[in-house]
C-alpha cells in the first residue's frame, strides 16, 4: 500500500460517483452505500487503489455508485473475478457487494471456497431474504413457507444461515449487521477491513417493494433492546433495557438459555463472548427463534494466513533461487540437440 | 522404405531404411509411456525427425490383462520429414495378449511384433478376451513374430540386487527398450544418463542392467533377422528439443509473459487432457506465474477475467465439459472487452465422451458457445511445436483487441511429440502493452481508431477510476446504456473489432497446385494432411493443401482462393463445422470428409478420399 | 384509415376507423403495464384483433421522472388482421415529460398526445434531462396535443375516500383510462368488474370512481376533436382469450402433460423474461406440477434431467446468461438420450446484456452451445398463442425421439398479448409415451428401427436396472465404450435421429408468390413479415414469405423452395444467424437483415429493404 | 414403497453387476462396495427400486458395478440430478456417490443446497483427499501444504472439514466412517438409510495409487485405539484401549479437552454424545489434531422436514380443491369473448 502520505483527506463525497442511483425509493441499500462511502473515506486508503466487485443483483449495482474502481461482473461469480483479481494485484483494497440470492444461491460454492482460501478482502452480503431484481421470488435466506410468485403456497426450502454456513465454511471473520444501524455498522465495515483474510459481513437490508418490513420485528425502536444483543469480544454476553438487563448462559446439554440479570452473581454466570471461539460464534450466529435474541457484531474473528499471501511467498522464494527465471532455459529444457547446417 | 522386417541381412550387417513406425503396448503399469518417451528421446538426439502419439485409456489402472487397461505409445521416425505418428507400426512391442490384441487390426502386414511370452498364458488370455493362444492359432501368420520370455530374462538380469519380485518384473520394460535400441543401433547414453537421475539405488542398477541385457539379448541371440540403420534427418540447422503440444503451450505463456512484461495467470480446474498445462505451469514459479486451481471451471474463468482486469496475462485452460461451463465468463469478457486467453485442449465428445481421446468437435462451441452475439477471436494450433507460436500470437491479439481469444488444441497435438527447432529467444518480438495511465481525456470504451480496442486500465491506476460489468455499454463513456441504437452500434463495433484482426494476418496461401481439388484443413490434422497432400501430388494429382490457423476471423484472400478450386475438400476429426462455416460464409459447394473415432487421421485415408474426390472432378 | 386524431367530427359522432396503435408511458410506478392490459382486455371483448408488446426498464424502480423509468405498453387493434404491435403508436398517453421524451421519436406524424400537465414542472423536466417545456417550445406541432391536469382532476375524482396523497394520485392511471375509452368509445364493464374483484374498499371505488371521472371528463369537455369507433374484426369464430407467450407455454407444458399422463416438472432458476413461466405455472399445482426453484440454472438443468429420468415431462425454462449455463447438462441429455425440453426465452445479450429487452440472437448457442459434436432439435414459436402449440411439439419430439429438445422463444412474444382462439382441448391428440416394461430383450440402447429413438426405462421398473451415463456408449448395451468405431457410429446414430426428426415435419411451403424475392423468417419476427410481405405484394413486388418454425432440422422441400427463388432474404432480430445457417446448408446467395436494437421489426422497416430487394433483382 | 413380501431374498451378490470393476488394485472403493452391496442386500427394497446417481471421479465410477438403476452424471452436479429423480418418484430409494472432489470443489453449491432442503436421500462421499480420476492433484481435503503435481511447492489452500460444512448447510444426519472399517461402516450406512431426509456420511477412502496411506494414521490397528472415537447417542465420548480408557470433557472456554478415565468421578466428567445438539457435533466434528482423536460414526441426527414430501404435499392439497386439475377451464383463462361464425 503507498504511504499515509500518498493519501489525500477524503470525505464521503469523494466517493459518490456521478451515476443516478436507480434502486427503488425506500430500498436499504441507499442506506449501506453511504456508510461505505462514510468509511471508505476513513480508512486512508487512495481512492484508485478500491475495486468493488459485484455479481447481480440490485445490491450489486452497488460498484457503479462509487467512484472507485467497480466490477459488476456474472450473478454469482463475484468471489472468484475477485479472487482473479487480488492474485494479479494484492496491493488493491477489494470488496465484493452482492446479495442473498447471488451469494448464497447462484454463488454458494465460490462463497464458501473463497472464505476456506481467505484471500484478503470484504464480502458484504445484503441480505433481504429476496430475489429483489427478478422481482420477488423467495431467497436461499428466505423463512419457509414464505409466499411469493414463485412460491404461491408458501416455499418448501428451509433458508440458510447465512453466517452459519460461513462458519462451517471455515471464514475467519463473521460479523453481522443492519443497513439501518449507522454506528454498528460503520465498526462492523470498520473491522472487517482490518482483518487481515476475508472477511464476511451480513447485512440486513429492508427491500422495500418485495419484503418491506422483513426485519421491523428486529430493527425497531423498541424491539432493538429486546431482540439484538450487541456482541464484542470480552465482554459479556449482556442485552436489554438498561433496567431490564438480559444475559445468556450456558446450559450443560450445550445450548444457551437467557436469564435476568439482576444481580452480581447474574452477571458473573453469562458466557463473556469469545470471537475466536467456533463453537461460541456458531452459538451466536445460529441464535433467533422467538426466545433468543439476535447476536450483531463481529462474531467471530481469528487469524490465519491469508491465501495471496502464500501464492506470492512461493512465488518469491522461487525467485531468490539461483538462476532463476531463466527464459532461454525454459524453453530449451534439458534434452536438445544440434543439427549442423 | 519401411521397416518390413524382412528376413535375409545377418545382425552385423544394417539395413538402411529411411521410415519405421514402432509401437509400444502393454498394461497401464507397464511403463509404456516412458518406455517411448525414453526411446523417443534417443531418436531425436540421433537425428530423425519424428513425431509421437500416446493412447492411454481413460481408467487411472483398469484391470490387468484387461483389453481396457492397454496403454500405447506410438513413434514415427524416419530420415526424411515426419508430420504424423504414422499410420501403421511396422513394429509393435506387446507386453502382454491384451495389448496385442488391441493393437492387431492397426498392425503393417509383414510388420514385426515382439512379444512377452511370459505373459502368454490362458488366465492372460482369458483376462484378454481370446480364446485362445494367438501364437499357435495361425492368426499371425501375415507377421513376423519375436517372442521373447521378457519376465524370465529381466528376472536373471536383475537378480542379486535384492528386487522383490514385483520390483523385478517392473524392470522389463527396459529390456525390452534395450531389445529395440539394438534392433534400431542406437547410442544408449541418453537412457542410461536419465535413469541415473532418475532412480535411486538399487533401482537405477536394475533398470541399467535391464536395459544392457536386452540389448545384448537381441544382438547375442540374433533375435532379429536385420537390425535397421535410418539415417538422421536433414532437419533445418538448429538447436532442437522434444515438445508436446501442452509442453509448448505452457512455454508460449512464460515466454509470452516475460515478452509483454506482464505477470502470467492461469485460473485451471484439471481435466484431461488440458490438466498439464496447470502442472506444467506451476512449477514457473520463478517467472512470476501464478496458478489458480480454482474450484470449478466457472471459478477458473472469473479469476482470470480478474485477473485481466487485474492487468495480468489471463489465462484459462481447459478440455471437454469443462468448455461448456466458460461460455458465460467468456461473453462477460467480450461485453469489458479485457483480454483473456481459453485455451481448449478438444477431445472427444459430446458430454463426458471419450475423455483420453482426440477430436476436432468443440469448433462449433469455440465459435458460437455464447448467448446472445458474442463475437471472440479463434485460432488453432496445428503441430506440438506450433502450439508455442500460437499461443504467443493468442496472447498478442488479446491484448492488441481488447478480446478473449480461444486457442484450439487437441489432445493428439497435447500429448504428441515431436523436435522442435528452438527459436532464438532474445529475437521474439516483444508483445506490445499500453496501459492507460493519463486520467486527461480518458473514457473507458473510447476506441482506438486502428484496431478498435478499448483502453487498458487497471485498478490501482490514479485517476482512471471507473466500473465496468456485463450490462450493455454506452459508446465511449462505458456507461450502462439500455438505448436500441447505442445496443445495435456496439454489437456492430464488437463484430467489427473481431474482423479487423485479419488486417493483420498473412494472406490465405496454399501450397501445391494453382487448381484443381483444395484440400482445406485446421488444427491437429495439418501434419496427416499435408503428407496426404504431398503423396497425392507425386502420385500426379492436381491438387493443393490450405491450412487455416485462424478460425475466426478467416484470412484474408480466402475467398479468391476457395473460389480458385474446382474442387474444396475440409476433412476434419468432427462432424463437420469447418466445411459448413466456410460454405456458409462463400457459399460455395464445399465437401466435408469427416471421421470420429478419436484418433488422428491416417494419411492413406485422406489420400485414398482425395483419390476418390479427383476422380470425380 | 389509421387514428390521425385530424379534427374535425363533434364528439357525438363517432369516426370509424380500422386500425389503431397506442402506446401508455409513464413511470415504472404509474401503473402502465397494469393500465394497458386491461386496455387490452377490453379491446379483446370488443372483438378487434390485437398485439400487444409492453417495454419496461432493467430496474425495479429506476429514480422517479427519469428516462431510465419509463415503462411502456404499446397496442395495436384493429378491426382487420393484426400480426404486429404497430411500427408507430398513432396515440401516446404520457404521464410526464420523461415518457413523453423517450416515446416521442416512435410517434406517428400527426398523431395525439394526452399529457399530464400536473407533471411538466421545472423539476421534471430537469429530471427528464429536457432544456425546458416541450409543451411550449415548438417540439410537439407536427402532434395533436391534448394536455390534462391528470393529478388534480383525479384529486378531485377521489375526494371524501380518506386516501391520502399518495394514494390518491396512484389512480390517475384509471382517469386516463377512462379517457382512453372514451376516446374509442369502449364498455367499461370488464374494467370495473375487475377493479371489484381485485381492489378492497376504499381502493376500489376510489378507481372506479377515477376511471368514470376519466371518461365524463373526455366527454363533457369534449376534449378531442373526435371519438373513434373501430369496429370488430372478422375473427375465425370461436371463442378467445388474451394471452401472452409465456402464458401459453405454461398452458402448453400443462396440457402436454395431461395429454401424455406424465406428471410435469419444470426446474428453473429466476431470471428475467422467463421467470413468469415458473411464477405462472407454480400455480398448477391440481396438475400434478411441480416446480423446482433450483439454486442457479445449472441445477435447474441438472434436476430437469433427474425428473426426466424418473419419467417426468421434464422442463427447464431460462434467458440470456441462464442459457448459457445449461450446455454441460444438455450435452449429457444427448449421450444419454433423454427427453427434455429447454425453453428459452430470448432477450438482449451478450452477457447481461438488456435483460428486458428482446433478440433474437441465441440461434447460434442454441444449435452449436455444446462441447463435441451434440445434435439437439431446435424450434422456435412464432407468436403469442403460438407458444401454446409449439410447446407441445417441444414434448412431443422429446418423448417420440428421446432427446433434448430446445424451445426458442423471445421477450417480445414471452410479454406481448394477442387473442388466441381457444383450441378444443379434448380434441387435442395424445402425446404416446412407451415406457419399457418387459424385462425380456430390454437393451437400455437398442433403437426404434423408425426413429432411432431408444427406450425410456424408468427407474422402478422391475427387470430393467441399468446403468446410464456421459461417457460414450456401446451400441444396444449402452455399456460404457472407447471404442473409436463404436464412438463413430453413434455419433452418426445420434444425428441421423435428430434429422429424421424432419420426416414428420411438413414440408416447407412459402406463402405468396412462387417466385421472386423470398422472405425467410423463423420466430417472433413472423407477423412483421408476414405483414410487411403482404403489403409489399399489395404494393406490387413479386415475393413471398416462409417461416421456418423448425431450425434443427430443416423442415423438408427448403431447398427445393430457396433454389426455386430469386433472392432470398433472411431478417433476424441479431448479427445474422439463420441466414449463414442456410448458406451453409444450401450454398446460395442467401442475403440477411439484422437489426439488433432490442425491439421487434418494425413493418415498415422490411417493407423498405424489400423494396430495396426487389429493386436490385 | 412396495410391502416386504414383494421383497425377494438378497445376498450381496444380487447387487453385483456385470461389469468389470476399474479401480487400482488396493483402492478403498472396493470395500465400501461391498459394504454397500451387503448393506444394500438387507434392506428390504426390490433392487429396481434402488437408484444410485454420481458425479465424476473414480468413486463416481460406482453405479457401474451396482446391479441396481444408476446414473454417472456430471461432474459435481450429482445431487441435482438426484433431486429432480426424488421429486419425479420419491418411491425410490435413491443414493448419491461422489468424492472430495466431486462433491465439495465443483458440486459444492448443489451439495449444501440439498442439505438445506433435505431431500430424503443417502450422500455418500468417498474422502480420498485427491482427485483420483485426473491422476492427482490435492482437491478441497487435501492438507495444506500438500505436494502434487498442480502444487509443486504444496498447496496453500486450506482444506474443508466435510462434515464441518455439511453442519454449516444444516444437514440433518452428518456422519462419518472409514472405508475398511467393515462393521461401522455398515452401522453408519444403515442408520443413513434409516434417516428421513438428506444423510451425508463421509467416507475416508484410500487412493492407493495418488495418496496412499492417508489415512494410515488413525486406521492402522494400533492406531484405531488411540486415534479413534466411536461415537453413539447417549453415550460418553470415550476411546482408547481398554485398560488406558480416555474420555473428552467440555472447558469451561469452550473447547474440548482429553483426561484420562481412571475413576467413576473421571466418568462421569465425561460429556455424552447428543446427536441432536448441533454445537456438540461442531465440536466432534472438528476434532482432529494431535492432541484430539478422530470423531467416528453419527455425530449428528435431527428430525426435519422431508423437501420432496413438502412438494408433494401442496400438490395433494391443491388436487384435493374442488375443481381442481380442470384442463378446460385452465387452458381457457377467466376472460374469454365468443366471435360468432
Ligand atoms: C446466470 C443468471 N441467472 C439468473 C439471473 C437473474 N437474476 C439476477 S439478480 C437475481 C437474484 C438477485 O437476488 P439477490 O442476490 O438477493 O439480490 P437483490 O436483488 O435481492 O439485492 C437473479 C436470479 C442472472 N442475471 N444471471
Ligand atoms: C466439468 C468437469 N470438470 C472437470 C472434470 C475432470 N474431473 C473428473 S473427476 C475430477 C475430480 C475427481 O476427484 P474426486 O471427486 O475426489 O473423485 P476421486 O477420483 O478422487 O474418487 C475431475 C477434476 C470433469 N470430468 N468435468
Ligand atoms: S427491489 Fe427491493 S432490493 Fe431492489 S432496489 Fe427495490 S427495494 Fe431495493
Ligand atoms: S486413482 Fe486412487 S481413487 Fe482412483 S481407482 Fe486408483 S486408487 Fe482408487
Ligand atoms: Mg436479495
Ligand atoms: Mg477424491
């Protein structure tokens, strides 16, 4: 990466790109491309050296509304032009924008290969549990049952969990957020950026023409102290009302039960998030049924070395071998002979 | 003359002969390959021009004994120009029943065989499917047969250095290149230096003493009627080397990297038999290459799309059902119009097909395997060692047009071999690369006005930031545009751009006769065809051979040309595609002469067809 | 006489005129698509004779006012026959500057504009991208005008209901179709019936209420020069229905099923146009139907092969990139040779491309988008109601010759409505299915000696087990074979059924004159052509009109009826497919006219190259 | 399906084919061959009511050499194929045999799809770690580092945990097995048979030819012991010879640690195997380094909804509305008008 010094002041304007944003009025999206512009303009990185690759979708007309590099390339195929693209050039910060639908459905397999590489970059998957561009059919991420014109009597699929299948996927960075939550947001995209591999972040995203209100039951006002539970490593598993404060422990058959927490000895008894803990981060990431709360934040996070970064030492050993990189030798191999004229 | 193996000269004395096909035959474990790999690099050191062809079956170790388990591997070698495998051996070396009797209905009549008698027993006949001993029940007769207890002799060869029984046996196929080495008097010391770098002891020892012993057998026990001198070619001054096609292919990408000072990307999923260019490439290291075993074929194909974008030589190669799954990367490639190279290493189809075997069948998928109008250059191959060239040239326009191309190999030229003349490396013209750095001005799809390309502009560039993506473009400014008018201008553009490439390409040129009958070919079958060609014309036929290298766009001339002949005549390894294309495109009364059976064309099949087609002129 | 809109008439009398084209524009969310089908319905029940063609932008909702969110729908009626959607609506009702903008080119001189005033305020004409009132600067005199405060009126209309703003203004679209009818003096009752059926209170009587305030208003103010009266077309008698073309496939695909007794399975993945197919016919689930949303094309395409296997009439529907993931599972259908059906509806490529937009441009990867050498049946539907009959050709050929077969439709015929005659569904023949039962001499390959088709042996069936698969293979057994001789016969086998397929196909038979120019169309361009030819042989050119519903294989007698032919002229919706295709086949001088701006044929247009045509001959 | 009497007798034998068997002398696929064709032979199903659909591989090679329906199909795509057979019949016993390759590189999409509908059918991969067919690369298993000829200085991708991803896909039955492992396999492969829904059961297979031994480790005798935990519902998670027993008990951070099993109280420390608790099978199923032994046999087993009864289901429901499936009136539409002769 080139020096601080490189790196003009941005602000979140400098990101804005001159392209009428097209998505319908009311759509989540607008909601995350701010603050990616908010953060991109933070993150003293030189605008040129951004490349946001998408598949397609309406979350992934996301590149043209930014000013930077963009790849809207083939549903689904947003992990491996991606891929393509940090080996040839790891220098670049590359993001790749897609959907419920081009994530996980088209682009299931070259989701979960490109987390097991952990080639150094960010997905940010909007979730709206939606086909939003084709108008409407039920998603991979979709709850069962959901009617919608493909699925008049309700769809037989079960969803996935989104993180839940990242996590079996061996990601080693899972966080979730909510277009609509600014700040939370704006850390969870923050430390993603930071780790070092891929990073997966789900985003719940409210598409206002085929699944308005999908997560309202979540997301507001009020429901938010009740139903999400805020994660961060280290500190207890605590949510709620600041005077009705809620905390989850562990039962001895595995599972997490949620008690008050009243007093001290409460509080000493919730389970402290652990973010590089698989079986605590599968606990939270598979949290949700009516009892639970929904966990948001950076679920899990551990390091690993990061795929480019292995093509390229092998490469640069090669290099340093003597000899090395010897065109006439490699044509001519070992074995030649001559014909006298 | 051929190597009739016809009785009379005593072992001192050599015949001189100046054309022997030989084939070795045997199981899957017996080492067949490398036995004629080994007896192939001999003879190009001693000078015979030559060429190669491997047939393995598609099974890693089918059953042994089992007629699907035999695994052949064809040398043609001669003192004059070879541009085929040969159509019969002359000689075949068969390990076992199973691999004679596969290999009989190929067989020269009068040829020699030599044969493991070890092996002649009923339970290997039984595994063989005969019913009996070819040997004793006269099917033979038409051959002059050699049996030698290959087993028994290599066992007291190698005995005392402590082999274990099967290790003993795995010996024989040295003898019995030892046996062919003398029959032919060839210098060892080619074989003897590999198999010390090869083996560890006390392999090396047992291999060597294999390989003396049989050399010594057939010269002591006068095994042969005649040993055969073929004198070395007159082959152009010059270094040479043995070369595969995929060898080639994988040299035409280093060389084509360092020539455009752009790092080298192979995004591959293995399938035969395009899988050796993935392992062939990634031990270049050194040079910078980075190789992608990708998840899939799609995966492949996006990578490298990245990786163009990226600024890399972008690379994918692929075989088979493999082609099938690139069809929608490709198109996205020629709507951001960024260069990339598919090569496809055709064999036989259709779906899973005949996966070890050769053909000319994915012409069709190359050409038009997209959805939607989808223009993208195509070119072929048409020997081992041409397969570097085209490769240089594959890259070079992909980068000149702002293009996919697809390189058309198949597995005849992929793992065939022949000596190539080495080229003067310091003298291949760099490939010409400029990258868009000045943000004045700058439009993503403004053309340059010659070859109508768009600007190359990588990510990482200051200044030059802007989205591409699979939604039709604006002109110029590379904006979505849903516009009829603008949609029918770039599609006309995209076409256009392709057929521009011809401005550069030499001329439509045949060789042979101003007219008469055209024999028109592509690919792989040049070598059968042009022998054919050549022997048709000595034999007072008035006739011509064209070879197309690039599929799409033609040459030009080629109309003046085509229309020049009486007659055109297009034999390809496939159902026909070329033939019906460029009747298609002239409208003339072009013929096909098509076959499919996985194998190469025989040159007495394409002269007896062009026999057959003059007399009908 | 067409809708001129000259002045002239008082309101009372009423102008009769044969033939109308009218186009609704506004903004994705001003309801057009919803305005101009029950415009369309009504038209129907009037008895004219129609087409419908609507155009929407790639986005859901592109930004208010602008270009990019306009979304129109174009009528064409008639009281004589209708074969197109109109070249130029002679009547435009935009709902604001940016439809009036992005409609204005395609207006017939001298034709009526209904505006909504209450929209051409400084903002939207900025968001239009237009410099300033087109209503005030000169740009409409060669149109009537007639400009209406569309908001306010409809305000107006509604008040008292308790809607609120929003919601008010969403029923302009019923003020300005109760001026429509007006206007053509139509019956409203259909409208209002299903107003009533589909609005719940206050919603409904709010647009009943905007849609009798639209027609009082156009009466009371006699707000054009002239009502029109377009009488009935003398349709063939029966009964009728509106419907658009993939409704009729879904209908086809349900009745091929009830006419085979095979349960019907459709595997698709979403993906714009086809997805109404898998939304329309999720519904029929009384059928037996089921329909798999397959996680991307090449499942869908994976599982329509499984469900074909288990004995399903087995289908996979898709567009532009969705096609071009599916050769790999059609390539194995062939080897395997099992009846299915690919329908494809065709739209705007090369990749993404124009995702709504309409094309002919997937012939080429149609035929030609496998690895190797994979003949398959290739059809085409020719309009609307078409699509109903050649679905069930699409099934019929599958099963009667166990092979994939490829239905090519387009988004112009997917979307666009005509009357279609109602066939007399017990009537229709049954679809024979054999299914192998008796274990007795099954060989899972051993062929019809008629159709060389071989047997469907469904899994389940007791004494049949055997094993399929994509490897090649033998003749009869089916057991896997690398045998290249083997390979070359059944790569013959595998065309010659395909081909045979054309000896129930009727011959080819062109319409019009037997010599001259002929006009050779295969698809949705047919009712253009065949209009266009009609009127070119009104207007005195010698020529004639073929339409090829069958693309692989050529139907019968084509080349005794293109050899009979002067010129031949090939129109196509893409870069010239069909055309070279038949020069290839045939060797004439076959011409072509490609227009490829993701809209259909205009007839003018053909008319004018025909004359061209005609002139040069 | 058809009442047992229909059911002929088998032995192993009914459910060998004619075809001659072209695996490598010492191939693991032999033995779970016979396993199948025994275990095939005891389940009461006629033999034509068996289909096994596969992808490409030399594992894939496996319904050739079953006498029952069978299908090679493309390579990865098997479990499409198998689901469009179930749909279209799902009175058929049907079997998916794939490898790591086929299964978890190219078919890795389709293979966590299906898990998510859960699809009433056996998944049977055949885990050699390499890609036999096409002569030895590493495939998605391989350990990183691995050295073949498409990795010259070892591969740098990290390797899936099979069973790992199938619980990230919400598998309902995960389990896993050993090629020579005669009796549990057999075990395993009746309790999949036994499962309703989509069975995944991933089988270590040796490839005697690409990557011989590598599975030597853990199956060797002496190893099996100390190497080898053999789960089963219920039961405490214990191992080891018998007079030097281990047991795994559960960390307060929750991981999983080994102690010797001397004592009752050691005993009862010992965590007991709930095959319904999806965090415990994510911990037993990521087991594997040094110091942990190797989870064996059903690790997990859930009761879910079947998809293809889900399918079905809505159609009986809708064939059951009065009017139902009338062609006429569907064909005819709600408008139509009469145009007189
Ligand atoms: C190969 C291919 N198949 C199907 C489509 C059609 N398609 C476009 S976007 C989409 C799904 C989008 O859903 P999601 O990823 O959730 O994005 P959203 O629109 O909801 O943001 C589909 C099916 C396509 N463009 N390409
Ligand atoms: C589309 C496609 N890509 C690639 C191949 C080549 N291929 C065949 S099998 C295989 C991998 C097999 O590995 P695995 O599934 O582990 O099976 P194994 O041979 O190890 O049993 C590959 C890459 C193919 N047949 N088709
Ligand atoms: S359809 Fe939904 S996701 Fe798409 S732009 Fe509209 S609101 Fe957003
Ligand atoms: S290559 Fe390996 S997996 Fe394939 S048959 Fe041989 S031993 Fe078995
Ligand atoms: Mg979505
Ligand atoms: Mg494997």
């Amino acid at each position: 990466m080139s020096s601080v010094e490189d790196t003009p002041a941005y602000t979140k304007k400098d990101f804005m790109s001159d392209q009428t944003i097209k998505w319908c009025p009311g759509c989540g999206d607008y909601s995350i491309l701010s603050q990616v512009q908010t953060v991109f303009a933070e993150l003293g990185i030189p605008r040129h050296k951004f490349a946001i690759v998408s598949g397609i979708g309406c979350s992934s007309r996301f590149p043209y509304y930014m000013s930077t590099y963009g790849f809207h390339s083939i549903h689904g195929r947003a992990p491996t032009v991606a891929t393509g693209l940090k080996l040839a050039n790891p220098d670049l910060s590359v993001w790749v924008v897609t959907g419920d639908g081009d994530a996980l459905s088209i682009g299931g397999n070259h989701f979960i290969h490109l987390l097991r590489r952990n080639v150094d970059l960010q997905v940010l998957m909007f979730n709206n549990r939606i086909y939003g561009l084709t108008k409407g059919q039920y998603s991979p991420t979709s709850e069962s049952g959901k009617r919608t014109k493909s699925s008049p009597m309700g769809s037989v699929d079960r969803p996935f969990n989104p993180c839940g299948v990242a996590l079996g996927a061996d990601a080693t960075f899972v966080a979730r957020t909510v277009d609509i939550f600014v700040k939370e947001q704006r850390d969870v995209l923050l430390a993603a950026h930071q780790h070092k591999g891929s990073s997966f972040v789900e985003i719940w995203q409210n598409c206002s023409i085929f699944n308005d209100g999908a997560f309202k039951d979540w997301t507001e006002k009020k429901a938010r102290e009740e139903r999400i539970l805020f994660v961060q490593h280290g500190q207890p598993l605590i949510y709620g009302a600041k005077d009705a404060q809620k905390g989850l422990v562990l039962q001895p058959n595995l599972t997490l039960k949620v008690i008050d927490v009243l007093t001290p000895e409460d509080r000493a008894r919730v389970l402290v998030h652990d973010e590089t803990n698989l079986v605590m981060a599968t606990l939270l990431a598979r949290m949700g049924d009516e009892t639970m709360p929904t966990a948001m934040g950076v679920l899990y996070r551990v390091a690993h070395p990061v795929y480019e970064e292995g093509v390229h030492a092998q490469i640069e050993a090669a290099r340093s071998k003597p000899g090395a990189a010897d065109l006439k030798k490699a044509v001519y191999g070992g074995n030649t002979w001559k014909v006298e004229g | 003359m051929h190597a009739d193996a016809s009785p009379g000269a005593s072992s001192s004395a050599r015949q001189v002969i100046d054309d022997v096909v030989v084939r070795f035959a045997g199981d899957s474990g017996d080492g067949m390959q490398l036995t004629g790999d080994q007896f192939t690099r001999t003879t190009a050191v001693h000078g015979n021009d030559l060429a190669t062809f491997p047939d393995f079956p598609a099974e890693i170790r089918a059953p042994a004994g089992t007629l699907a388990g035999v695994s052949g591997f064809q040398i043609h070698f001669s003192s004059h120009d070879v541009h085929t495998p040969g159509d019969e051996p002359g000689v075949l070396i068969a390990m076992n029943p199973a691999a004679l009797a596969a290999n009989l209905r190929d067989l020269k009549r009068g040829g020699l065989i030599i044969v493991n008698t070890d092996k002649f027993t009923d339970r290997d006949f039984e595994k063989a499917g005969l019913q009996g001993n070819p040997l004793e029940d006269g099917s033979l007769d038409a051959f002059t047969v050699v049996p030698v207890q290959l087993s028994v002799l290599t066992k007291g060869a190698v005995e005392g250095l402590g082999l274990g029984a099967k290790e003993t046996d795995r010996c024989k196929n040295f003898f019995a290149l030892g046996m062919t080495y003398w029959l032919f008097g060839r210098d060892m010391g080619q074989t003897e230096a590999w198999i010390k770098s090869k083996f560890k002891a006390p392999f090396d020892d047992a291999n060597l003493r294999a390989l003396h012993a049989g050399f010594a057998y057939a010269e002591t026990v006068e095994l042969f009627h005649a040993g055969y001198e073929i004198p070395p070619a007159r082959l152009a001054p010059g270094t040479y080397r043995n070369i595969t096609g995929n060898q080639a292919v994988v040299l035409g990408l280093v060389t084509a990297s360092q020539k455009s000072g752009r790092p080298l990307f192979l995004g591959a999923y293995p399938i035969t038999p395009a899988s050796d260019i993935l392992h062939m490439l990634s031990v270049y290291k050194d040079f910078g290459v980075v190789t992608f075993q990708a998840e899939d074929e799609i995966a492949a194909a996006g990578a490298t799309l990245g990786a163009a974008w990226g600024g890399a030589i972008a690379v994918t190669s692929t075989s088979g059902p493999g082609v099938a799954l690139k069809g929608e990367a490709l198109g996205l490639a020629v709507m951001t119009e960024l260069p990339m190279v598919l090569i496809d290493v055709q064999r036989g189809g259709p779906s899973t097909g005949l996966p070890t075997k050769t053909e000319q069948s994915d012409l069709h998928i190359a050409l038009y395997g997209r959805h939607g109008d989808a223009p993208a250059p195509v070119l072929a191959a048409r020997s081992p060692g041409d397969c570097f060239d085209a490769t240089l040239e594959a890259v070079r326009i992909a980068i000149q047009y702002m293009t996919p191309v697809i390189l058309l190999t198949d597995g005849y030229l992929a793992n065939g071999a022949e000596p190539w003349r080495l080229p003067d490396v310091d003298a291949i013209p760099a490939i010409p690369v400029h990258l868009a750095t000045d943000p004045e001005g700058f439009l993503p799809y403004k053309r340059d006005p010659e070859t109508l390309s768009r600007p190359w502009a990588l990510p990482g560039t200051p200044g030059l930031e802007h989205r591409i993506g699979g939604l039709e473009k604006a002109k110029d400014t590379g904006n979505v545009s849903y516009d009829g008018v603008n949609h029918e201008a770039m599609s006309r553009l995209r076409q256009e751009k392709i057929e521009r490439i011809a401005r550069s390409l030499p001329a439509a040129e045949p060789e042979g006769d101003p007219d008469g009958l055209l024999v028109v070919s592509w690919g792989g079958t040049y070598g059968a065809v042009h022998t054919a060609v050549a022997q048709a014309r000595k034999g007072g036929i008035r006739c011509a051979h064209l070879h197309l290298r690039w599929l799409n766009p033609l040459p030009p001339g080629l109309a003046e040309v085509l229309a020049r002949y009486g007659q055109v005549l297009v034999p390809e390894l496939n159902m026909g595609q070329l033939g019906p294309l460029l009747r298609a495109r002239f409208a003339l009364p072009i013929q096909s002469y098509t076959k499919i059976q996985g194998q190469p064309f025989k040159v007495s099949e394409l002269l007896a067809r062009i026999q057959i087609q003059a007399s009908q002129a």
